[in-house]
C-alpha cells in the first residue's frame, strides 16, 4: 500500500507557517502584498482547524516591521520573520537590512516574487498590472550587502529545509539576517506531507561559539602582566550580560581602564573602571590595549595609538568581514565568545599574578577614581544649564528624564549628534539598557522599541530621536502598530530645527569654508511643526515643550500615560543647530 495514501496534502505556503513554527519563529512582522494570497489564504486554513501559527503583526511601513524584529531579537536572541511584498517591500527593507546586519541581530526576510506565468498555467499566475513590473532581473541585490544568505525558493517541496537553513545561518555567530524569496506559484503548490521531510535543531542547529587556545590566552595573559598603562574598548559587548560582567572582573582585577566608544549595546556603566565614552585622551599612553567586541574604536583622523604598544582583538568577528577595509591594530586576534574568552584570561591571570601586579592593578583601579568624579561632575555642570525657552539644553532634558527610569528600562538611543549627551546623562548600570544601532541608516528606533515592547513587556521603553530622524522612522506606521498592539512606548522628539549632524560635517572638512561664512549648510527642516500631533493622531499621549521650566512636569506626565498603558510623544525643542 503506498504510504501517502493516509496522508494529506497542502500548499507549500500551509507547510511554510509549519516550517516557522518548527525553527522557533512566534512572530511575522509583515506587510502584505498580492504575491502573499497563497500564506493569508494558509493562516486562515490553520487557525480554522486549529493549528499553530506565528502571530502575525501587520505594520503599514516595512521599515516598521524589519526594526520591530530588531527589537524583538535584540531582546531575546531569537530571530523573527519579516514578510514584505517582492522587490518594492524589498527595498523599503534595505536601511534596517543595513541596521540589522551591523548590529548582528538575526532576522529572516521574506519576499515574493513576482508571478512567473502568465495565462493561468499554473494557479497563483499574473492577474494585475504590477505583476507585470514587480520583477527586476536581480532582486537580492537589493539587500544583498547586508545579508548573510540569500535564495529562492526553487520549489515548495523543499520549503522545510530552506527554512532551517536560514535559521542555521542567522543565529550563528556573527549573527545577522538572511533573506528567501518564494514565488506566488511556488508557494500555492500542492504537496503530500510524506514528501515534506523535517530537520531538526539538534542535528541542524546553529554552530556554538567556543572558547580560545590555552596557548594564546597564555601570551596574552603575560602581555598584560607586563603592562603599565592598559585599556579596553568596547562596542556591543553589552548584548551579552555575561561579558559586561566578565569585563569588568577582569579590569578591576588587572587594573584596566574601560571604554565604551561608537556603543551599540551598553554594558554596565558602574563599576569602578568604567572611565567614559571617548578613548582619546588614554588612548596614546597606552602600551596595551584589548578591543572587545567593537567595530570602530576610535576615529584615526582624530588620535593615533601609541608606537609599539601591543593589541589584542577578542571578538565574534574579529576580521570584520563585512567591511572591506578594517585597520585598526590586532597583534592578536581571538574569535569566538568573548564572555568565555574573558573568563579565560582572568582565570589565567590569577594563576601567574605576582604580589607586584596585584599592587600596580590596585594603585590604577585608586586612580580611576578621579576620572570618574570628574566625568559625574562634568555631566552634572553641563545639566545644571537649563537652556532658554524654545531652546532647552539636551543635557538638562536627559538629566530629567534619568530620574523617570528603573535599571531596567530601555532606551533607544537615536539622538545621532546628542547622542552622546544622552549617554552621559542617563546612568546605565544595567548592560544592554541602551541601545543604538550599529549602522547608518536613521529611522530605527520606533521600530524597535515597538519590537522590544513586544518581547519585554513589563519594561519601559523609550525613543529618543533627532526631528531629523523622527521623519526617517515613518512614524505614523509606529504609532499605528503601537495602538493596534497594544506596546505603549514613549518618544522623545529633539526638535533642533534641522540636521545637525550635516552642519557639522560640513565644518569639520570646511573649518573656514563659505558655507561657514555665509551659514547656508543645508541643514534647516521645516519650522514651526508640532510633533506631537502624529502621535495624538493615532491615540498617544502629546505634548510640545519648549520652556525649560515645563520640562519635568511635561516629562512626568508623558511616563505616567505609558506606564498606564497609553503611548506618549514628547516634542521638546532644544538647542538649535
């Protein structure tokens, strides 16, 4: 008797949601298109008889939904799938690819393809007029630099398998997102269940992160017994709590000053080695320096490392392979885990350490003292100046809104050149409480604050973004999936009248150009707006701000609507550009 005669068949798009299922996937950020029919008609299939399904989160923009996975995954670890229409949703995607792919947060984009027949040669064929215009000869290419993997889907028999591939290839170190592209006809084939063959995460997995050579520990370890002046830079360590802790032990057993520059995921901002946000001024006595976790340390224009002085590299991506040009020093490089890695070298080092190197460590862990005083009083000066009516000093406003926050709150640092104002502001002593993406591309943070919301829902999350970004995140898709979903969150929008970050670029290549001279920089938005009206559109809580002296009660009550539930948008004009 042939086998498949007791089983069933369905379409591929029915054994797809199976598939998603199968490799942990709870939630389709999507935005759907016409070459999705055969997946709604799927979902509706499933939930009548039953079956599991992801749940589905419909956001009006795809920007929205790619940043909503980010958040999603930043908080869990697990990457979600986005669902987008062929190549146009494709490329709405490209700025959070870019995002996602640089902050190493593992995401599965979907897309269809544009039907591949005609005249109903096969059922899912062309019946509109984009069908005929939605198909460029190369769609990966559009988010082709920013993936890890790419493919389309050949035929739905092998759905199941390219499924786990997927999952295999984003949730391996250096994590990251990965795209597959499936065609209406693909997706709407019938197949037997017996043909549909499952692949398990134990035999199939992601590959696990290890620890490093003895050896070079070892060395390392030694290097480090002989130094005098030793630093650490990090970036996004703080993704993993485990090596924010294994940082700090180490530097306050051998005495190492912490950097945290160009940070992606905080780590713990604390402990007593914890020296601030800009290496520079340590950056060229030091004759030992370890990067951990870091794509860009400092800026060589700037500052350069000291003559001799000796660098190792502990990293999951120590080569930077997404990078084309990456030159910053490595004597040393350690892939892998850098939490493991970490705890090797410590271990190591209280195995060799003299009296004489626990007395120096000692006396430079004492002497961090002074440079933490002065960076927690400097920040204080620079909040004590509460700025004028409708120019409020971003470092007051931040200041003011530390008081509103638990440790475990999350803030989405988007506040591109306050950005670092707001880091000095608000203590962080929680690792990955602040979050900013590793790439470029402006128009991430009310994505994912949404997508955290979502993971993380018992926690506060807040947006604080530049005008100038505040239109690059579409938020009025943000604020319709945050009513839609119930995820209430609170945006801060600093209002500066324009972009900053292009006046000052201008500057710094032309110090004493005429644009200087005739303050024409190109940077000026439109005057006069009210932000805050985009989030009452869509239910939220709004103010507008301008007057320094309003700003904690006006704060206050944007934190009282959230955490009752209700989104808020606080409209804060602060020092203009």
């Amino acid at each position: 008797m042939d086998a498949r005669s007791n089983t069933q068949t369905h379409s591929a798009a029915y054994f797809l949601l199976e598939g998603l299922n199968e490799i942990g996937v709870d939630y389709l950020f999507c935005n759907f298109g016409t070459d999705h029919a055969p997946i709604i008609e799927e979902l509706a299939n499933r939930k009548q008889r039953g079956e599991p399904v992801p749940k589905t989160v419909r956001c009006a923009h795809e920007n929205t939904a790619a940043h909503m996975a980010a958040g999603y995954a930043m908080i869990t670890g697990r990457g979600q799938g986005v669902l987008v229409h062929v190549d146009v949703g494709t490329a709405n995607t490209a700025t959070a690819m870019h995002n996602l792919f640089r902050s190493r947060l593992p995401v599965l984009l979907m897309a269809g393809k544009a039907p591949f027949t005609t005249a109903h040669e096969l059922v899912g064929t062309r019946d509109t007029y984009v069908h005929f215009v939605q198909e460029p000869f190369d769609q990966g290419s559009l988010v082709r630099p920013y993936v890890k993997w790419e493919w389309t889907l050949p035929s739905g028999v092998v759905v199941k398998e390219a499924l786990r591939r997927a999952h295999t290839i984003m949730q391996s170190e250096p994590r990251g997102p990965v795209y597959l592209m499936m065609a209406r006809e693909t997706l709407a084939q019938e197949w037997d269940e017996a043909d549909m063959r499952r692949y398990s995460a134990e035999q199939f997995g992601g590959a696990a992160q290890g620890s490093a050579d003895p050896e070079l520990i070892a060395q390392l370890a030694a290097r480090i017994l002989a130094a005098q002046n030793p630093m650490l830079i990090t970036s996004y360590a703080g993704r993993n709590p485990d090596a924010s802790r294994a940082i700090e032990a180490l530097a306050e057993f051998a005495g190492i000053g912490i950097y945290e520059s160009n940070f992606v995921n905080n780590i713990s901002h604390e402990g007593p080695c914890f020296l601030g946000f800009m290496p520079d001024k340590q950056l060229p006595e030091a004759d030992l320096g370890l990067l951990v976790d870091v794509d860009v340390p400092w800026f060589p224009r700037d500052v350069q490392h000291r003559d001799g002085s000796y660098w190792a590299q502990i990293d999951v991506d120590v080569l930077k392979t997404g990078s084309p040009m990456w030159t910053f020093p490595s004597n040393l490089r350690l892939q892998g885990d850098s939490a493991r890695i970490l705890t090797q070298l410590l271990a190591k080092l209280k195995e060799i350490a003299t009296p004489k190197f626990r007395d120096a460590a000692a006396a430079r862990v004492k002497s961090f003292e002074s440079v933490r005083a002065a960076r927690i009083e400097r920040a204080k000066k620079l909040a004590a100046d509460k700025g004028r009516p409708d120019e409020i000093n971003p470092h007051y406003l931040f200041a003011e809104l530390a008081r509103h926050l638990s440790p475990t709150d999350i803030v989405f640092n988007e506040a591109v050149r306050n950005a670092g104002a707001l880091a000095l502001q608000v203590p962080r002593p929680l690792p990955g409480t602040m979050m900013r993406v590793g790439g470029g591309g402006l128009g991430s943070s009310g994505g994912m604050a949404l997508g955290a919301k979502l993971a993380a829902p018992d926690r506060m999350m807040v947006q604080v973004v530049g005008d100038g970004s505040f239109y690059f995140n579409c938020p009025s898709s943000v604020f319709a999936a945050a009513k839609q979903y119930k995820l209430p969150f609170l945006s801060i929008v600093l209002d500066n009248t324009g972009w900053s970050a292009v006046k000052e670029s201008t500057l710094r290549v032309f110090p004493d150009g005429k644009a200087k001279g005739t303050k024409e920089f190109e940077a000026e938005l439109a005057p006069d707006v009210d932000f805050a009206k985009v989030g009452e559109a869509f239910g939220a809580h709004g103010e507008k701000v301008s007057d320094p002296a309003e700003v904690p009660a006006a704060l206050k009550r944007c934190v009282d609507a959230v955490r009752s539930g209700r989104a808020a948008l606080l409209h804060a004009r602060v020092t203009r550009i």
